[in-house]
C-alpha cells in the first residue's frame, strides 16, 4: 500500500494554471527540476523537502516514520543523507570552481568540519543549487548506523511475524543493513502479542517508534488513543488509559506500520502475504467504493487491503469495509441452478425464461434490480425491461455516514443504477407499484437481482401468485427460497465490472477469485437472456458492453473501458 | 585445427590373427570369474538389496520429514517458506489462523494447523531444510517409500513428526523467554496481555 | 531278462533304440535347459554380479541342509523360464506368411537333435552288440553335415516368413554366413577323415583310442573346426543374424512365446551337437587316454558315457565363455576370415595331411 503521490498527479488538482515555481537541484549527480512547493499531507502546498526533490529524480530514500499523508515527525532518522549547499564567499557572491561551476560546501558538523552531517530527507527543504547525496559512502554509513540502532532491540522473529516479506524493516537491512550484529548483550525484552484493539495485535518488541500509528490516529482519525509511555529503551506504544483503540480506521495502522509490530487479528497467521496474488478492486460496502487490492490465494480470498486513490480514498479505508469479505467464502452459498425447487442446468433454466419472457404480455413481467449491481449487469436489465415494457427498480439501503470515508448510502452504484434508468432519484419508489401489480394479476412474472423483496413489502404471499419469479442472488434468503428459476451469481472479487460512486466516480474492478459451483458471473447469463429476448447487443465482451453503454447512456459521456485506469475517471454528472 | 589425427599403429601378423587379444579376453573374464564366482572369490559387487541394506552416508537426500526439539515440542512455526521454495510444490502447509492452536512452545506463537509433503512430488532437493529458518524439516535417511495409494504418499504432520524424530538445537524461543524472565520486570504495565510470561 | 532275451532281434533292437533316443532327447533337454542357467551364471561372475539366485518353489527353503543353496543358487531358474515361455501370449503379426512361420522355429530345432542321432556317447554297456550310439551309421559325418546344412533354413525361412526388414536381413547375414564356414568346417574335417581311413564315428573314436587324440595330430583341422562351430551356431563373436544392436534380434524379431523358444532351444542345441561332433572327432569322444576299450560291464559303459558328457561340458561352457569375452565381428570380417583365411588354410592342411599319408604313414 501506501503508493507514493506522483507529483504530476497533485499538481493538476490544484488550481494552478501559471507553472509553477521550480528550483534546481541536483540528486546524486543528476540535476532535476523540481516544483518549490509541495502538497503535504493535509494537501496544502509546503516547501519541497529533499525526499520529495529525490522522488522526483527517481530516487527512493530509504525512510520509516514518514508517510505523504501523515504529519511529519522526523523520529526515525532513517532518511539521513548527507547534501552540500553552494558556498557563498564573504562578499556574499557563490564561490566558483576554476571551471565556473558554483563549489560546493558539504554539510558538515558544525564542532568537527572534517565529519560529514546529515540532515533528514522527509524535513529539510531543499534551496537552489543544492546538492543531495542520497548514495555516498557517508549517506551509507549514517543508514547501517541507523539500522543497527534499531535492531539492537529486535527481536528478529521473522518466522512468526505476519509483516515478513512486505516489511521495510527486512527491506532495508537487505538494501542497507549489515550482515551481522555486534551486539553482544542481553536484548531489552517488550510486551508480545498485546491486545491493543479489538481487530489489533502489538508487538512491542518489533517496533521501531516511528509514530505513524500515533499521527494516524490523532491526526487523520481525530481519535488521540494512542501514545508511547515509558523512557529510552523501554519505549513503548500503548492505548491511553482508559481508551480503547476501537475506531472505525485501526487497520490502517496495520498498513502503515512499516514493520510487524501492529498486526491484524483477522489475518494474524493466516496467509504468509508473498502467497498472496494482489488483484485491483473496489469495495461494495458503500457508496464511496474505496479502491482495495484483494489479496487472494488458490480460489480463496484472505484480505483486503486499501489502494491509493486521491480521488476517492486517498491511501486509507474503513475497518468494515476490509472484513467485509469473509461471506464469499460461506458453506451455504448459492452454488446450483434451480429449477422449480430442483437443480437443474443453465442451459434448460436460460430456455424456459426466455420462452416465457419472449411470449410475455407488454406490463407482465417487473424486475427489482439490486444497487449492488454492476453498470453492466443493470443496463442488460434496462435492456430487457425496455423490451417487456417492465417496471423496474432497486432498493435503498442507508446508514450513518462519518467524516472521514464512510458514506450514508450503502450501495456501492446508486449512482449507476439511476443512470442506466434502472431505478429513478429515490430508489424503491416503484415497489408499492410492483406489490399492487402482484396483487392484482397484472404483472405475472418478476426478475429479482440480489435482493431479498421480502423485506421490502413484496412478501412471500404475494410471489406465490407469480407465474414465474427469477432470483439471482449470491446468498440463500426468503426470496430465493420462493424462486421458480434461480440462478447463483458471482460476488464482486468473482467477477468485473464497474461501479459509479457517489460522486461520480467511474470505476472498474477486477476478477481475483473463480465463482464456486455452477454460479457464474450475472453478466455472462444476463447477456445470454438479453440477447435472446431483447435482440442482440452485437458485442460479448464486458469490455464491448461497457463501449455500448457509455455510447447509449449520455451521462456517462462515451467514456471507453480502456480508458478508465485502475483508479476510475470521474464522471460529470 | 582440431581435429587430431592419431597414428594408429599397424597391427602385426600374430597380432591380426586374433589369438593374443582372445587370449588376452580369457585372462581378463578369467580374473572377473574368479574374482566373483561363489566357489572361487566369492566377492560380486551386487548388493542383495532386500536383505542387504546399504549403509546410508551423512548427508544423504532422503525423505524430509518434520523434527522436534529436546522437549519434544513441533520446531516448525509455519513460516511458509519451505512451501515457498519448493520447486515441485510438494509441500502444502495450513496455518494456525487467528484461533489456531497455540504453539506447544511457550513463546513460539504459532504452528501449522497441518503440514503435508506429498511424498509422489518431492524431488528431494533439500531446499525446504536449507531454508528453513527454524532448522525444524530435515532430509533423512529414508530412501524406499512406498504406498499403495496416492493419498497413503500424502504425509500429514502427524506422520512427518513421527518419522523425523528429535533434533536437539539451541531452542531460541525457549531462549528468548528465559531472557526476558531474566530481566527486571518491565517499567510500567501496559495493556492486559494475552500471553503472559 | 530273461523275457526280454527270448524277444525277436528285430523288436530288441527297436526296443534299445527307441530307449536310447528318449534318453538321449531327455538329457539333451535338460542339458540345454541347464546350459542357459550356466550361461547366465558365468555372463553374471564374468562380470562382476550374482547372476539368477531368486527363482525357488516355497516350499524349497523347507528342505533342511540343502534348502539355503537350493533357493541361492537359481537352480529352478530354467523351470521358470520354460514355464514363462509356455504361458506367454504366442503372438503373430498380421502381416506374416503364415505357413513358412509356424514352420521356421520347427525346422530350426528338428536338425539340430538330428545330428545327435549319429554320436557315438558311449562304448556299450556290456553287450558289445549293443553300441552307445543311436545309429551307428557307416556314413555317419557325411549324414551330419547333410542335417546341419538344413538348420540355415529355419532361420531363412523365419527372416522370410516374418516379411519385416530386420528378420529378413538377419536371414540373409544368417545364409551367406552359414554356407562360408560349412565349407571350412568340412574342409577341416576332410584331413581328420584321411588320417582315420573311414566315415563312421565309431571309427574315428576307434582310432583315437589307439593312436591318440587327433587334436595333437590335426591342431589346425581342429581350430578351423571349432571357429566354423562358433559360426555355424551364430554365437557370439559371429552372432550376426541376431545382432541385437543393429538388427533388433534379426530372424527371431517377429516371435514369441514357445515359437522364440524353439529358436533358443535350437541355438542350444547346436551348440551341443557342435561340442559332441568336436569330442568325438578330436577328444577321443567316451575315451580316455588310459582307458579305450569298449567297457565290459553297465558301470563301465556308464563311466564311459560320464567321460563323453564331461568333455561336451568343457566345450560348452568354452563357447558360453567366449560369448562375454569377444565383441562381434563386423560382417567383412566375418567375410574375409571365412574366404580368404580359413578355407586356403583347410585346403593347405588336407594337402600337407594327404601328402603325409600317402608317403610318411606308408
């Protein structure tokens, strides 16, 4: 996680249309260009340090306590690096070379001029004609200090530690460290396995105190829970007392550690990560669809984590959102075509909807599609409904929104649901017109798509008067259970597609799981139907569909599958 | 160039007449018979393998299995990475999960729910012990293994323990703990822990 | 006794032959089954490992003293073997002429015991009318060369029949081979035969229990012999017809089961007629230097025939010898050693023979 911000990336969402100020510095040798100014972490602009002027030269220093949106501490001295400055003569003029090019004065101690002196990459400025040295032998030797000093303590228990492999700790001894230690004496031994939180796990003895944790908390969460008590070596973090450490965004904190010491207690020991194949998604859990990375091993999904997205999520998403995954997983999932309360075949279930939906009256048939849905899957509904002349809606789902990402509407694509026409600005508006229709005979067959209408005023009574009910859904529910053909259907790691947020922004996501049993994705079958009764799209690719929808659907402004990246385009809506 | 032409010497009368090679083929089979003939030498190189077993060398490439330390506690901590390395993808480890069965070393934290080597895939590399950074899977001196079935050649950890016996070492957890306990205790309790020392 | 005296000549005469073809057949049999364990347990010392030493009934380790030996030893081992190749699947490809195959491993294996019909293997064992030899015939050398020519057209006839490249290659190596060492092998025996005055083996034998083995008079007839012997038996080092390597088995390629059997048994059973035909023209056949006249009494005649089969063993374990210590010969030099070696040196030793007949031994 934790992609670093492209500065091209920051600097076209501000508001800058005169270029900006640049200042001319050389990175070990190269000389670059680079903006005065900075977003920090908060976004606003701040003078360039020389790890920022360094990233932009393509050079990546080496750093723990430091993170792009996080305040900056400093603590961790591990981005020392050693820089000289032009030398300015006593007439107040830069002192030249005998070739003409400016001398450089390197930093040195102030007591002891033949020592070099290092300066911290992530806080000093950079000024104009500096030189950074982020490889010279002293640059060097200031980084295996520094990670000698931190492992003196540490208990180096790799074999156990579920940060191992995606542990800067590890990174940088192997990059930077040394191959042996000379600490001789008996190590200061910590607290292990300390329940900080309900879904956090601290080892004490594996941190390095860069404080991100800490910043994180109070600064991004606004909830001040954590701190570190004790002195010198028995440096420790802790949870206040009193508090808890039970926000909404602890897991973060599991990100953001560079080492083992936070850990999550839901994939404590569950998957070593170099297993894991990393598949680019969004949650579905509400409407912000924070871009994940799923991390997926032999059919079985074991995390999610947050992927950058300035756009959307920035680097961080909610605790509920990443474990909301462990139903995929679920023994009673919907695994078999039913026909008639009997497994039966795609093939023979296909047939005898298309039959009946072909020879359907105008007005017979009403579809409840699910806001959970992916644009494609809820155009093929329109498709169809359009052709039968059907009602169609989805249904709402609200919660309580908070300040940071989480957002009051529930369903990852109202946004996409209204605009494909399937549902209109208040989502469940036409179900009483559906139930009514029910009850009085008019509509004969209803299309339910991932929702259970039981609960929403069309119950189990009213679909016993049905000639035909679709249900395609992913779990089993009282909907299901009344089905006359149900087809089981793919979550979203089971499948692709794309989501519109609520503001607007278009994203796509991608396959990392196979669907179990007979269930398919809903797109494959839904094309299928949709041909069948409603004319051919001429196209069988959900990349081909997405083009045909984006042409079809103004509002989407013809936008093409390929050019929506990983991280989404926003739409204007 | 190099190509070598090498002189070949011409062969003599009595030489073409093919009777000092035959004799000389008589001697050299004789010295073999004599050598190897039950009533003779009595010395064959063929070993009579099922009732004569070959003594296995130090450092031979059997079957690995899994060892336990001195206390006869599990040494693996399901790291992972013998499966990791293994190039045929013999090794298949389940580990512990947030609610698995603690370790039965006090401060090891965890172990492999279930650890199996497909003994039909092992290609007996030696890469699993190399890295194993616990020195708890090691190559032994099985050489013959045999099943009637597939799933027979599928060792469990129960099985590997088994078989791979104790290996003492220098118990680093154990180790460890001891230090701990050692030290004066730690300045300011903090949170409630859930191992205790 | 007595009953069997009173019988009409003519019926005691059918009676001892047919008696003393069954046995000959018989320890012939045994002989070749026993010369294949010999072969496999010398090729095993020669090189180094243990040869056949599984193969035992269960119920042999149960016999005490001789049990461990018994199952060591692989002494059932030709047991097995026949038994293997009884019960294996006789297989005929499609594509054979059926006729000329059934009938090559025949004809391969009849000439072969033929030829032992006219051995004398023994002296008599008491009645001097009734002599160890099946036929005692007065043209006895020429019958058995006129019977060992026809054993080539078992393997031509097998080459042909199997209407396959290598059986037929083999065929044709197996003809040109055949026919250039009979005419050294007969050369060879022509000054043998000049010295001895008649055809008649028992003759022959006759004359060596007087005047001394004939290998000390004839070294050269006797080594033309026993090289063309090699070559008429297709053992290695002259294995063309079979080579393995290049010919895949040559005339047996095509067979299997008791057919492939009988082309064994056939090349074993040469190999004895050959060892026989070489004791009883060079070796002094049933006599020994101290001990020529015919036996008196059935131990005698029984000794006699223990010195006969003796000698034939010495010859067969020489070839079976030879097989593990000589690579085989490239098919020129098979060519040239036959034409231009041995057939001149045949003609020089029956002239030189013939010269000293007619004016030394006058």
């Amino acid at each position: 996680m934790s992609a670093p911000v492209t500065p091209p990336a920051t600097a076209a969402t501000q508001a800058a249309p005169p270029p900006p100020e640049t200042v001319t510095v050389k990175v070990n040798g190269k000389t670059v260009q680079v903006p005065k100014t900075m977003p920090n972490w908060q976004g606003k602009p701040e003078a360039t340090t020389m790890l920022q002027a360094a990233r932009c030269a393509g050079v990546d220093i080496p750093h723990y306590c430091y993170h792009d949106k996080l305040p900056v501490a400093g603590n961790c001295r591990m981005c020392l690096v050693e820089f000289g400055t032009p030398m300015i003569g006593p007439d107040r003029k830069p002192v030249l070379n005998e070739d003409g090019s400016p001398k450089i004065a390197r930093s040195v101690l102030p007591y002891e001029p033949g020592t070099p002196r290092g300066a911290i990459a992530c806080a000093t400025p950079i000024s104009p004609g500096m030189e950074i040295y982020a490889d010279s032998p002293a640059t060097k030797q200031m980084r295996e200090a520094v990670l000698e000093s931190l492992l003196i303590n540490h208990p180096l228990d790799c074999p156990i530690c579920d940060q191992a492999g995606e542990c800067k700790l590890q990174e940088y001894s192997v990059q930077h460290g040394q191959a042996e230690s000379r600490f001789v004496e008996a190590k200061v031994h910590k607290p292990k396995a300390v329940d900080l939180g309900p879904r956090i796990i601290l080892d004490d003895e594996r941190c390095v105190l860069c404080t991100r944790c800490i910043r994180f908390t109070k600064d991004i969460v606004n909830d001040d829970a954590l701190g570190i008590v004790n002195r010198g070596s028995y440096n420790t973090i802790s949870a206040f007392p009193g508090k808890t450490f039970d926000n909404n965004y602890t897991l973060n904190t599991v990100d953001l550690c560079p080492v083992g010491a936070l850990t999550s207690k839901d994939f404590r020991f569950k998957m070593r990560v170099w297993f894991l194949k990393e598949t680019a998604s969004v949650c579905t859990t509400c409407g912000t669809g924070c871009n994940t990375t799923i991390g997926s091993r032999e059919g079985v999904v074991h995390r999610l984590e947050p992927r950058a997205n300035d756009a959307v999520n920035g680097p961080w998403m909610c605790d509920t959102g990443r474990l909301n995954y462990k139903w995929i997983a679920r023994a009673d999932r919907l695994k078999e075509v039913r026909v008639g309360g009997r497994k039966s075949t795609w093939s023979t279930a296909l047939r005898e909807i298309t039959a009946k939906l072909s020879t359907a009256p105008a007005g017979s048939v009403a579809i409840v599609a699910s806001a959970r849905q992916t644009n494609e899957e809820l155009f093929l509904l329109k498709r169809l409904a359009t052709k039968l002349g059907a009602i169609t809606d989805s249904i709402a789902r609200e919660g309580e929104p908070d300040r940071l990402l989480v957002s009051g509407d529930r369903n990852p694509n109202s946004t996409g649901a209204r605009l494909t026409g399937v549902s209109f600005t208040e989502a469940g508006i036409q179900l009483p017109k559906i139930a009514a229709g029910i009850a009085s005979g008019t509509i004969r067959s209803l299309i339910v798509f991932g929702e259970d209408v039981t609960q929403h005023g069309i119950d189990a009574s009213l679909l016993a008067k049905l000639d035909m009910l679709v249900v395609s859904d992913i779990l089993p529910n009282a909907t299901t259970e009344a089905a006359t053909h149900l087809l089981p259907g793919a979550a979203a790691p089971e499948k692709r597609g794309t989501f519109v947020n609520v503001k607007g922004r278009l994203q796509k996501f991608h396959k990392a799981v196979e669907a179990p049993g007979d269930a398919r994705p809903e797109i494959e079958f839904l094309q299928e139907l949709a041909d069948a009764v409603a004319g051919p799209t001429g196209t069988s690719t959900i990349e081909g569909l997405f083009n045909r929808m984006t042409a079809d659907i103004p509002a989407f402004g013809g936008v093409q599958w390929s050019a929506v990246g990983d991280t989404g385009v926003t739409l204007s809506l | 160039m190099s190509t070598k032409v090498v002189e070949r010497k011409p062969l003599s009368a009595w030489e073409r007449s093919y009777i000092p090679s035959f004799l000389g083929g008589l001697g050299v089979t004789w010295n073999h018979f004599k050598r190897t003939a039950p009533f003779l030498g009595n010395k064959p190189i063929t070993m009579e393998y099922p009732e004569q077993k070959w003594v296995v060398p130090e450092g031979y490439r059997g079957a690995p299995y899994l060892v336990k330390d001195q206390e006869g506690a599990t040494k693996c901590v399901s790291c992972q990475l013998c499966e990791f390395v293994c190039p045929p993808k013999a090794i298949r480890i389940t580990p512990p999960g947030e609610n698995g069965q603690p370790a039965d070393r006090a401060n090891a934290e965890k172990m492999p729910r279930e650890f199996e080597i497909n003994m039909l895939r092992c290609i007996f590399c030696g890469l699993c012990q190399e890295v194993c950074p616990e020195e708890a899977i090691f190559l032994q001196k099985d050489y013959s293994l045999t099943g009637t079935s597939r799933e027979e050649m599928v060792y469990n950890k129960e099985k590997l323990l088994k078989l791979g016996g104790t290996h003492a070492g220098i118990q680093k957890w154990k180790h460890k703990l001891e230090e701990a306990e050692a030290q004066e205790s730690f300045p300011v309790a903090t949170e409630p822990q859930k191992h205790s020392h | 006794m007595d009953f069997f005296q009173n019988l009409d000549p003519a019926v005691q005469f059918f009676i001892f032959s047919a008696v003393k073809i069954g046995v000959v057949f018989g320890v012939t049999m045994s002989f070749v089954a026993y010369s294949v364990l010999v072969e496999r347990k010398v090729s095993a010392w020669i090189q180094d490992r243990v040869g056949p030493n599984r193969t035992s009934p269960p119920i042999a380790q149960f016999i005490p003293i001789l049990g461990p030996f018994l199952t060591r030893l692989g002494i059932f081992q030709p047991m097995a073997d026949g038994l293997k190749f009884l019960l294996k699947e006789d297989f005929t490809p499609n594509y054979v002429r059926l006729a000329y195959f059934w009938l090559a491993p025949a004809i391969a294996v009849i000439p072969a015991f033929l030829t032992l019909a006219v051995i004398p293997f023994g002296s008599t064992l008491g009645n001097p009318d009734n002599k160890m030899v099946i036929a005692d015939l007065d043209v006895g050398i020429l019958y058995t060369f006129g019977i060992v020519s026809l054993g080539v057209y078992g393997i031509v006839l097998a080459g042909y029949a199997a209407n396959s490249k290598y059986p037929f290659l083999g065929g044709i190596r197996s003809t040109a081979q055949m026919i250039s060492y009979e005419i050294a092998m007969g050369m060879s025996v022509v000054s043998v035969f000049l010295l001895v005055g008649d055809l008649n083996l028992s003759k022959v034998i006759e004359y060596q229990a007087h005047g001394g083995w004939l290998v000390f008079k004839q070294p050269l007839a006797f080594f033309i012999f026993l090289v063309a012997a090699f070559a008429e038996t297709n053992r290695l080092p002259f294995d063309l017809p079979e080579s393995e390597s290049e010919l895949v088995g040559g005339y047996h390629t095509e067979y299997s089961s008791m057919k492939f059997a009988l082309f064994f048994l056939g090349e074993y059973a040469n190999m004895i007629a050959s060892s026989a035909m070489m004791v009883t023209l060079f070796f002094g056949g049933w006599t020994l230097p101290f001990l020529g006249e015919p036996a008196s009494g059935l131990l005698g005649g029984l000794l006699h025939i223990g010195i006969f089969v003796a000698k034939m063993a010495a010859f067969m374990i020489l070839f079976i010898w030879v097989r593990w210590m000589f690579p085989r010969f490239r098919y020129d030099q098979l060519m040239d050693l036959g034409w231009r070696r041995f057939i001149p040196l045949a003609l020089a030793n029956i002239l030189v023979t013939a010269l000293v007949v007619a004016f030394v031994n006058r």
